[in-house]
C-alpha cells in the first residue's frame, strides 16, 4: 500500500517550485498534484495519455476541445487522450489531483 497526504504533496510541490508534482507511478497509471493559482495562465498542451482531473480546492473554468464548464472542489473532468484542454478564469488557488493512464512520460 502506498498513502498519501495533500498537505505534505502540497508543500513538497511548492519547495520544487513547480506546477506539477508527481507522486505515484506505476505501470498502468501515474498521479500527480497540479497547481494554479489565481489567475494564472494554464500552459498545458494535449497529452498522449486518457487524464482524469479531481479538483480537491479552488475555482475555474475548464475547456476540453469545444466544451467548458465551471469547476471547484469535487468536480471531476475526464480529457481522452489527445484532446487540447486547459483551466482558465482561475478566480480561486486551484489544486488539482491528475490521473494519466498510461503513466505520463
């Protein structure tokens, strides 16, 4: 068993000083921490990997391809494989837990 604690992932995140922390990686699947703050600007670009987003706090909207929505603590996006997607209108610190199947490369 491996387990996890968002306090301890966030504050690791924030001392490497980057957007994204992975935590896990197995064969079938990696996960990780993804973190904007208000109003940031998303650079994500497609990925080759199906991605499930768990939003644990925070505020935006999300476009996946043609559609938008509203997101916040809860919500889960699912984006396939390939699919130009991003967060914007970040109005509160957005944490976001990422799933990639495959892991992501």
């Amino acid at each position: 068993m491996k387990a996890f604690r968002l306090d301890e992932l966030e504050a690791e995140r924030a001392a490497n000083e980057g957007a994204y922390l992975q935590f896990l990686r197995e064969q079938n699947m990696s996960v990780g921490l993804y973190a904007l703050d208000a109003g940031d600007q998303d650079p994500q670009k497609p990925h080759n990997q199906d991605e499930v987003y768990f939003v644990v706090s925070g505020r935006a909207a999300i476009t996946v391809g043609l559609e938008t929505t509203q997101v916040a603590r809860g919500s889960v996006i699912y984006v396939p494989a390939g699919v130009a997607h991003k967060f914007h209108h970040i109005t509160e610190d957005l944490r976001v837990l990422v799933v990639f199947s495959p892991p992501e490369s």
